[in-house]
C-alpha cells in the first residue's frame, strides 16, 4: 500500500450528484499537481434516492490501483440520513475525516478518534438558488476547507469547467459558501 495515495470514498443518494463531485474534485486534483488520479464509480443497482458510493483517489504520482476503497483517508457524505442506513465510515483509518451534510454540529456525532466536519449544504444550496436536492457542489466546498489538500479557487474552477453553460457560476458560489460554513472538529 502506498502512504502516499489519499484516499477518499463519497457516500450519497441516486441523484444528489456524489459521483459527479468526486469527478469535480479529480479533476481539480489534477490541475493543482495531483498527477495520479483514479475514480471508481460503483454503480449497483441505481435509483433515485438509493444509497449510491464513489471511490476518489489522488497522488503526486501515477496510481496503478484501480480498486474500490475499503480503507479510506476521508469519507464525504451528501445526506446525514444515510448515517442511519448504510455504515460510512467502515474501514476509515484512525484519525480519519468524515464530512458531512448536516445542519448538525460536528461533536454532535459519535465518530470516536476520526475528525468529523460539518456544514448544512442542503440549505446553503437553496439559499443559493440551486434545485431541492442538489448538494454535490456545496459539498465540494465543504470538503475543501475540512481536507485542506486544494484551494477553493482551484476546486471552483473545475465546478465552473463542469458545469459551463448551465449555472456554473451559480454552483461555484454555492461551494464558496459551503466552504466559509464549514464547521471543523477535532479528533
């Protein structure tokens, strides 16, 4: 196993766009001289609303390893609700990151010697004019200021890159806002 791949997994629902902020974010890992990227959907059996999970990994070095992760550095979820269904921090490393949509402080939850962030995007996103349900963006700028490994300008970019056309500016302010609101506790 190489110490130098950070590891991230992002958990969410069928349509809340996990798999599209995990791209956004390699590429914005790419472009700040992450020069090994690997995303691994998984794709199961897909519906709006289920429990869907991405794997995310980056490093200064090409990644060989095209393997879902099961020991991941960060888990990122999209939904707090998923918290009561599915076990997202199975395998996080000790000293770990969890970050979360939730309007919820970070000691609120129980994640004993893990690093737990917070930030309600769900209602920073509608403040910020995007659909019920869209927190992909906002969640990027959460991730941003709890891992610290990339600007938000950086992470912005790529949000406008992706979204060219169709309310990139939009999304991009969404995740700077999420990122100014981020709560992050300590382990």
């Amino acid at each position: 196993m190489r110490e130098d791949i950070i590891e991230t997994r992002w958990h969410g629902r069928g349509g809340q766009g996990a798999i599209t902020a995990a791209k956004i974010v390699a590429e914005a890992a790419f472009r700040t001289g992450y020069s090994g990227v690997v995303m691994a959907p998984t794709f199961g059996t897909e519906r709006r609303g289920a429990p869907v999970f991405t794997s995310l990994k980056f490093a200064g070095t090409k990644i060989y390893d095209l393997s879902p992760i099961t020991e991941p550095d960060m888990v990122i979820v999209l939904d707090h609700l998923l918290l009561e269904e599915v076990d997202v921090a199975a395998g996080l490393k000790s000293g770990g990151l969890i970050v979360i949509n939730s309007p919820k402080a970070p000691d609120a939850y129980d994640f004993p010697g893990m690093r737990v962030a917070t930030a309600d995007v769900t209602n920073i996103a509608l403040t910020g004019g995007l659909p019920p349900g869209i927190v992909n963006t906002g969640i990027i700028g959460a991730f941003g200021k709890a891992a610290g490994l990339m600007s938000i300008d950086s992470l912005c970019d790529a949000i406008e890159a992706e979204f060219a056309g169709k309310n990139g500016r939009k999304n991009a302010d969404v995740a700077r806002t999420t990122y100014e609101h981020t709560r992050v506790g300590d382990v």
